[in-house]
C-alpha cells in the first residue's frame, strides 16, 4: 500500500506523541501517585439497604464518630452520600492531616468532588470509594455531588474545613 | 431509480431535524438559569416540570433522536446513489423507519409526563417508566432493522460485482452500522436482563456498577456511530465540493476499519473514577483509547491534504494562502470546515478526558458539556447541517432558500460555540463547577463563577439565533415554489491517487476477528468479574 512519506512520517509521530502522553501519565499515576478511586481491599462491597442501620457499619456510627484518627495526623472519614446531602456535611481537620476518604451511597449514584484537591469519586450504592489526601494549606474546601441524584441535586455539598 | 430511497431518507432527515429543533429550545434555557435567570418555574404551566426533565429531553432528543435519524437518514440516501443500485428490500427500511417512531413515542411520553426524568445515560437506581426503557430498546432495534436492510444491499451489490472493491461512501456507511450493531449489545443486554424486569418489578433489585459497565460499552461506541458519518462526508464527499481529491482513499478506509476495531475496547474510560473496577481494566482500556486517537489524527492529516489540493487547485498559493482559496462562499463547505476547526479542540479536551488520572480534574464537571458540545454538538451537528445545505435542496429538488444565511448560520455557530464551550471547560477545570447541574440554584457556586457563566450564557444565546437560521432556511428551502435550475448530484469525491489498494481493506473477516478478540480482552474478564460480584440489592428510586 502506498504511503506518501509524509503522511508516512506523520503517522510515525502522531504514534510516537501518543507513546510519550502515555509515558508522562503512567509516571503522574505510579510513580508521583496521583491515583484513580479503587475499592478498598479486601473487596469492599455495603448492602445500600442496611449500610446507614446504626452497628451495621462504619456509616452507621453516630456523625461525630464518623472521623476517626488512627495515627500522628492520620485520620479517616466515612462519608454516607444520600439524596441530598452528605454525612457527615462539615468535618474539621488540623493543617497537614493525611485524610482518607470511605464514601459510599445509601440510594443513588452521587459524585464526590473535594475541591482544591484530586478527589473525585463516583459514589455508587454497594461499593466504597476511596481516596487519600494531605492538606497542607489551611480553609475552607467544599466537596460537591457532581452526579445528577434527583431534583434536589445542586444542593447537596459538604464542607471540609482545615484548622491553621 | 431512487424515488423510494430519497424519500424515505427524507422522512427520516426531516423526523431528526424536528427532535433537534424541540431539544435545542432546552439549550439557551438552560445556559440563562446557570447565570442566574430562571424561566423554568414558568414553563411548569408549559408541562415541563424541571430543569432535570428538559435536560433529559435536551439531551435524548438531540444525542440519540436528532444524531440517529439524521445518519440513518443521510446512509438511506448514500448508499443507493453510491452503488448505483436501489434498496434490495425498502420494505425492511421502511419499517425500520415506524418501529423507530414506535419506540420515540414510547420514550417520548414518560420524558413529557416527567416520569423518567433520569437523564440520556438513565443510570440506575434512578427508575424510569417500564415504557421509557422498553421505547429505548424498541428505537435500537428499529436502528438495527434499518441497518440489515443496508446489509443486504451491500451483499446483493458484492455478488452483482465480485472482486470490485465496494465504492468509498456505501463502504463507510456499512462499516458504520456494523460498529453501532456491535456497539448496542451492551445497552441491550443491559436493557433487557436488568433494567427493564427490574422496572417492571420482575426482579426486586438491581447491581449499579454492572449496568453503568453494561452501558458505556455502548456509550464509547456510540459516539463513533455519530462520527462516522461526518468523517465520511469530510474524507468522501468535501474534497469534490472544494474541487480537490481525497488524498490517500486506502488510508481513508484503514482509518474505518481501524474505528471498527478500537471503538468498542474502550468505553471503561468513562468510568475511571469509578469504584467497582479493578484499576488493571481501566488501565488496560485507557491504552486502548489512546491507540483510538491515532485514527482521528489520521483523518486530520488525510483531510487537510484532500483540501489542500482543492485550495491550489483553485489558485491559492503559499504555505497558508491555499486556505484562503478554498470555497468560502459554499455554506455546505464552511459548516464543515468550522466543524472540523471546532473538532480539533474538542479532540484535544476528550484526551484530557481519556488520560486515566487526569480525569480527577475533569470527571463530572462541566469540561465534559464543554467538550462534547464541541464534538457532537459541532464535528457531528454542523456537519450535518453543511450536508442538509445540498442534501435537502437534492431531496426536494429546490433551491438552498438563502445561501448567505446559510454562511451567516456556520459562523454563529462557530462564534457561539467557542463562546460556550470555552467557558465550560473553563468553569469545570478551575472551578470543579458540576455539569448537570441548576448552578443557578446551588448554594456551592461561587461569585467567581460569573463571568464564565455569562460568557457560556451569550455563547449559548448565539447558538439559539443560529439554530434558529438554520431552520429557517429549512422551512425556506423546502416550502418555496421555485424548483432546483439543474439536478443537484451528491458529490463524490475521486482518489488523488489510483494505485490498487491491498486486499486486506476489502475484506471482513481479520477486521471483524481482531474486533471480537479485543472485545473479549478488554471486557471479557471485567464484565465476568462484575457479573460475578453483582449484587442486586438497588431498589429503584424516583427521586423527582
């Protein structure tokens, strides 16, 4: 088949180009750890049903139990998504907390998009999103449901506020 | 000799060109309520209840009912004049044609009585009506009717002329229908084991995770369904009307088999940021992705220097000043042409997309609105609008009403497209501002965001006024009395070279064979690992 060389030479760069973003995408992901939500390991599987029943699980505990900290400026927080709003809707953290983030959803599909930071999870019901993150500069970050939940959708946000 | 199949392609123009009209009136209504002006609490005495349910319509009547009436409308009539041979059996495409109204009724109704106010992606465990479902699925089979009756024309011309390579246009638009065949069985199965007997209350709940995977192996695809055929006008059809070539016609018809091959193994990167599959999928899908871009690149290459030979064909010299040559004055050619400037960029911000962790910046903000208004609502709609400004005069053998309209229709779009689509993709990657969203309601939106949403709000303004050109000139064109001076023929364009192209671009069987094989790859193990793991503990929730 004839190639004008060219075309031939565009071809090779255009594959070459795509290699390279690969290369610099792989290297933001592994290597700097910029990662995409996962479910935590072991499998993490709620039942949407029962997950907000109170001793079923984490998402059961009363909202001041939800952030817990496990460690010198470690904290988690289990996050229950529901139409329209989260639970906890304000959590407060001292600068430079290592936050990890467990939502899941007791109805519909949610988004969670924290502001200012790369989480950005969807939330949907029977999984468990996943996320971590350092705050280091003290404020105010709102973590937004970027899902179409239903008609009371553009409300449902949450704050989370870095102490100095 | 193609009465039955102009007329029928007509039919089916002239039904998308109406869904698009009634779901665009959506568009400027609701840019004015993202910069603050609310007209939906008027429009409740109108019936529309929400600005949720007229951006389900929006979006249904222009992603799904406009772009697959309109394809299937435009392969109707291209396939016959490409052959040279009639329909072997209109009947199917006829009827092809009333199950699809069959199924759009079926739909259209629940959207209207807002009773499946759940989007155009209808993600679960948000429940429609049964009927919405059950008319989606009706619509898909139609499309698939009208597909097989295609695939008998082409079988039938194959063995009227063997060992003839089928003609560039009929070749395109085969290849096409074949990718949205393969395309919609994810939907189908999606529809048919779980949504619909979950709806109808056979089955008590239902795995979202699994239905979202079943859907974006349609939802990738799908957006290759609409592209297709604007690349086929651009590769086949524009290089006649600029009085150039097509460059490279073999690497023209590598780049569609190559679309047929790659668009299914992908549709996992609209899912990136989801919880309930194994990062190897997504990465192994977003490889794949990447490896779909090149094509696109391809058709750049091969497309510009189809117009290049056009440019100095008609006197342009220079490195640039071929450009300034080409046939501005034809309304058909600067549609397609600002279509295709507008599709470079929208290109570039769905590789954004595309870039496995750099969607966390992007994933559900409104640089994804910002993004396929520029590709699907520009490389796909104004392109179809540059093929209306010969195609309708062809069918109803008049006269384009009012071609300097017609220019001024492409440049607003044009204008008001960059306008809109800028500041969507502006507001989304600074801001994280949501899409689908009533920002004009949201106690999050910040002050900051203003002057983004009054530059999306004149920018959608704009698109209005050219909408509403564009129909004008419709109505005009095919309502006024005088008749076309001479027949207008569909352009096709000739290869630039006429060297044999290898047999292996004329033949099926290794393409079709790698398409299943990489299917099966990408899919096989994730969708048995969810099929496996699934849960069907989602109750269906009406949530409107």
């Amino acid at each position: 088949m004839h190639i004008d060389r060219r075309e031939r030479n565009f071809i090779i760069a255009s594959i070459v180009l795509m290699f390279v973003f690969a290369v610099f995408i792989l290297v933001s992901s592994f290597v700097m750890k910029i990662q995409v939500p996962q479910a935590p390991v072991p499998l993490g599987r709620v039942n949407p049903n029962t997950v907000a029943t109170p001793g079923v699980s984490p998402w059961g505990d009363p909202v001041e139990e939800r952030l817990r900290q496990v460690g010198p400026n470690q904290y988690e927080v289990y996050i229950l998504g529901q139409a329209w709003s989260y639970q906890p809707a304000q959590i407060t953290i001292p600068k430079g907390a290592t936050v990890t983030f467990y939502v899941t959803s007791k109805d519909v599909i949610h988004g969670f998009d924290l502001q200012g930071t790369n989480i950005n999870m969807m939330i949907i019901p029977g999984q468990i999103s996943t996320l971590t993150a350092t705050f280091d500069t003290p404020g105010e970050y709102k973590f937004i449901c970027n899902e179409y939940c239903g008609i009371g959708h553009q409300t449902m946000f949450g704050t989370l506020v870095v102490e100095p | 000799m193609f009465k039955t199949s102009n007329k029928l392609a007509a039919w089916n123009i002239g039904l998308g060109m109406a869904a698009l009209f009634i779901g665009g009136l959506f568009g400027p209504l609701q840019k004015l309520e993202h910069a603050g002006i609310n007209l939906y609490t008027s429009l409740q005495n109108l019936g529309i209840a929400s600005y949720y349910q007229g951006l389900t319509l929006h979006a249904v009547l222009n992603a799904i009912v406009w772009t697959t009436f309109f394809i299937i409308g435009f392969f109707t009539f291209v396939i016959p004049h490409s052959l040279k041979r009639e329909l072997t059996n209109p009947k199917l495409n006829i009827a092809a044609f009333y199950i699809m109204v069959v199924g759009l009724v079926m739909t259209a109704v629940p959207i209207l009585l807002n009773l499946a106010t759940v989007l155009f992606t209808f993600y679960t465990p948000l429940m429609a009506s049964p009927f919405f479902y059950i008319g989606l699925t009706i619509f898909v089979v139609g499309s698939w009717v009208a597909g097989w009756g295609f695939f008998a024309t082409y079988i039938t011309w194959r063995k009227e002329h063997p060992g003839q390579p089928v003609p560039f246009l009929a070749f395109g638009a085969v290849i096409t229908m074949a990718l949205w065949q393969i395309a919609t069985l994810g939907v189908a199965v999606e529809l048919l084991v779980f949504v619909i007997p979950w709806s109808l209350g056979w089955i008590e709940g239902t795995d979202p995770q699994m239905n979202r995977t079943l859907l974006w192996f349609f939802g990738h695809p799908l957006v290759y369904f609409w592209l297709l055929p604007a690349y086929l006008s651009w590769y086949g059809m524009v290089p006649k009307q600029v009085g150039g070539k097509l460059f490279s016609e073999p690497m023209a018809r590598l780049v569609f088999w190559l679309f047929l091959v790659l668009s299914v193994p992908v549709g996992i990167h609209h899912q990136f940021l989801d919880p309930g599959i194994p990062q190897r999928w997504k990465l192994l899908q977003f490889g794949f992705t990447f490896a779909l871009f090149v094509p696109s690149l391809l058709t750049a290459f091969n497309v510009i220097a189809s117009l290049e030979i056009g440019g100095r064909n008609r006197g342009g010299t220079g490195l640039l000043g071929w450009i300034r040559a080409l046939p501005w004055d034809d309304p058909s050619f600067t549609a397609q042409n600002l279509a295709m400037i507008l599709f470079a960029f929208g290109g570039i911000s769905g590789l954004a997309n595309a870039s496995y962790n750099m969607n966390l910046a992007l994933h559900n903000t409104t640089w994804i609105p910002g993004h396929f208004h520029l590709t699907v609502g520009s490389a796909v709609t104004l392109t179809f609008f540059g093929i209306a400004y010969w195609l309708v005069p062809k069918l109803a053998n008049k006269p384009l009403w009012n071609r300097k309209l017609a220019l001024a229709q492409a440049w607003t779009w044009f204008i008001g497209m960059i306008l809109m689509s800028n500041g969507l993709h502006a507001l989304g990657l600074i801001f994280q501002a949501p899409r689908r969203s009533m920002l004009g309601a949201a106690p999050y939106a910040s002050g900051e965001w203003q002057p983004l949403l009054i530059e999306s709000l004149v920018g959608g303004l704009i698109l209005g006024v050219s909408g509403l050109l564009f129909y004008a000139n419709m109505i005009g064109t095919v309502t006024q009395k005088k008749q076309a001076p001479a027949p207008i023929e569909m352009p096709v364009a000739e290869p630039y070279r006429n060297d044999p192209s290898p047999a292996w671009l004329h033949t099926w069987r290794p393409w079709l064979i790698t398409a299943a094989v990489l299917i099966l790859v990408s899919y096989g193990p994730v969708l048995t690992y969810l099929f496996a793991n699934m849960e069907l503990t989602s109750p269906g929730f009406k949530l409107w």
